[in-house]
C-alpha cells in the first residue's frame, strides 16, 4: 500500500476534487476551480517527481482530475495504464499536464480509459525566445566569464584584449525549427541586432514564412536610414545554416529524426567562433561531443537552457568557460508561469464541467486577462478527437 502522502485543501467541502501533484504558482487557477465548487488538494511533499505510488495514493477513491507536471523528457511523472487507470476507477475525467510537452503520457492508454490529457501551448513562446535571446547575447560577449573574473576580484584595469567576444549586429543568425518560439527569436535579433537571417525547417510553411515576407520593409527603413540593409533566406538543408551562421539557435521539437540533430560531424562544420544555443530539448544535441567540441575549440561558445540526461550534465561541462548552462528556466518567467498553471487548472476544469474544446490552442491570452472570466472551454485537450 502507497505511504500517505502530505497535501494542502483548498475548499474542502467543494462537490468535484480536484488534485495537484505539485504547488504551482499563483493562485487564479485556484480561485478559479473554487468558484466552480471544487475541491483542490495540493501535493506538498518534498520530491521533485513524484513515483506512481505517490500520484495513486493523491488519486485515491475519488478523483475527478488531476494536474500534473511534467519537467523533461527524462526526468517527470511517469502518465501511463497504471495512473490512467486509477484515475479512471477514481471517476476521473481529466489530467492535464502543466507544460508544452506530454512526452510522459501515453495517450493511447488515456483514450483507453476515456480521460482528457490537457497541456499548456501558446503562453511559452516569448519567455523562451527571450532567454534564447539572453542566451546568445550573453555568450557572443562573454558576460557570464566577465562577471565571475569581476567577482574574483581580478579585474586591475583596463586591458585591449580583455574578454573581447563578438559583435552582433551585421553577423548571421541561423534558426533551426521555424515554428512559434523560432519565429520570435529570429525577430528578436534581427530587428533587435540588425543580424541577418538564414533559417531551416523540415516543413514548407513556417510562422517563420510570415515573418520574413515582412523583412523588405524593415531593410528598406534601414537603407533609408543609411544602415546596412538585412538579408535574409531559407536553406536548403540544415548543414547550410551551421556552415553559414555566426549565431545558431536551435527550436525543433524532439522525436526520433532529432534525436542528437548536432553531433560531432555538424559541429565540425560550423564556425570556429560559432554560438550555439539550445533551449528547445536536450537530447538534440550529442552533449558528449559537445564537451569534447567545447575543449578544442575555446572561442566556440554555447547557451544551454536544457541537458541530455537533465538534471545532470554531461561530465565536464560544468567545468567549461565557454559555455553558459542555466537550469532549464525558460518559461521562467510570473506572468508565464503562473498562466501555464491556469491553463492547465482550465483543461481539468473544462473536461470536468463538459465544456466544449477552445479553437484556436496556441492563442490562449483570452483565458489569461484576469480582468474577465475565462471562457467556458478546456484551453487545449490533445487528444480531443480520440475521445470524440
């Protein structure tokens, strides 16, 4: 039998119960299922993950949905027949994921037993860019090493050759994966650092696409204004972005065909003073040919926002200079983190209450205008057509 595990009640007396399996920020989303007339029990033990045992023991013998995280590829709850199940002998209707991704659900398995899986897009597009952003900048000028030289107390005067990086503006940005947070990145340094733009994807239409229709304008207004104009084109494959690129950020989502898309060989032809930033899934990247490309060639630098094996790094990179490696805070921002959490409370809430599926999932800020009630529909069910 699973331990009993510790939890906070929020209305206790609500008709429908609602579970948690982690704290989550803010607290519109609770307000939200208390106004209609649930229950919401908040995990609070003490794991980064909870095991299955833990999640059936929160389920217990009545549940009507469930809010559950998941962290990464690897390391996350564990969504398959044996939770689907429970939750479904529980009388639960809904589980929803607070994140983009659902690589930790079976679906099948939830279509089995007739629950909703619910996840968070359109709110994450602008905070990841922006760190992608941070990240590039911040690696191209060495700021990460400047700050801890300046902490060490080794700065004596000014010196020609002192952290000397690259200037952005001018240079190549190279974006991989054109889809929302590729898009918003790429407009971000071009019309931020006035980079040109060359950019991969294995789709014909990209957001990407719209995008860049606009640039002409934007050249002729720096023409006008008697700067350089930008450039910009599509590649025909991704090998023409890393040979050309002076800034690469990479944004594909992760399956089978981009598992490891930069190994040894692709950082093989990229620039010796290249950036490299990945704040898209870790296993994107071979990070053992990383460390070694790292080692041998110190004025390539990276921006890693996400790990192969997170939480863990591959061994030595932590010792590297020329890389920058943040512990996966892209969406780590209030007004992102705490609109996820309300989405995901929508989803549960949605499926519980029998509303209907909202059209458009990627434009949520409807359900996020806390001046007005959200609209009475589950924010985003991915498998909604499987369930009918």
């Amino acid at each position: 039998m699973a331990k009993p595990v510790s939890i906070e009640v929020w209305n206790p007396h609500g008709k429908y119960r609602v579970v948690s399996t982690k704290p989550m920020p803010g607290t519109r989303w609770i307000s939200l299922l208390i106004e209609q007339d649930c229950r919401v029990e908040i995990c609070t033990q003490k794991k980064t993950i909870l095991s299955v045992e833990d999640i059936i023991a929160l389920i217990g013998d009545k549940c009507d949905g469930v809010i559950g995280q998941a962290n990464f590829f690897f390391l996350t709850e564990d969504w398959g027949e044996t939770l689907f199940s429970a939750l479904s002998r529980a009388g639960g209707k809904a589980f929803s994921n607070m994140a983009v991704g659902y690589n930790n659900v079976d679906v099948n398995a939830a279509n089995k037993y007739g629950v909703a899986v619910g996840n968070t897009p359109g709110v994450l597009t602008e905070t990841t860019a922006e760190l992608a952003a941070s990240l590039s900048v911040s690696a191209a000028r060495r700021i990460v090493e400047a700050d801890e030289f300046m902490r060490a107390g080794l700065y004596d005067g000014w010196l020609p050759n002192l952290f000397v990086g690259n200037l952005l503006k001018g240079q190549t940005v190279g974006v991989i994966g054109a889809g929302r947070i590729g898009s918003a990145y790429a407009r971000m340094m071009v019309e931020g650092f006035k980079m040109n733009l060359i950019y991969y994807d294995l789709y014909q239409a990209t957001r990407l696409e719209k995008f860049v229709t606009g640039m002409s304008t934007y050249a002729e207004f720096l023409k006008a204004n008697g700067e350089q104009p930008v450039t910009w084109k599509r590649a025909a494959s991704m090998e023409e972005v890393l040979r050309e690129a002076d800034v690469i950020s990479l944004h594909p989502i992760l399956d089978k065909t981009t598992y490891h898309l930069v190994n040894k060989e692709r950082l093989a032809i990229m620039k010796k003073e290249a950036v490299l930033v990945n704040c898209s899934r870790g296993p994107v990247i071979d990070e053992v040919a990383l460390v070694e490309h790292l080692k041998q060639n110190p004025m390539f630098r990276v921006g890693l926002d996400v790990f192969e094996d997170e939480p863990y790094m591959k061994p030595g990179l932590a010792d590297l200079k020329n890389a920058i490696v943040v512990p996966h805070i892209a969406s780590a921002s209030k007004w992102t983190r705490e609109g996820m959490a309300t989405l995901a409370a929508l989803n549960v809430l949605g499926k519980i209450k029998g509303y209907p599926i909202w059209s458009d999932p990627n434009q949520v800020e409807p359900f996020l205008n806390e001046n007005v009630p959200p609209p009475a529909a589950s924010p985003s069910i991915v498998n909604a057509k499987a369930l009918g």
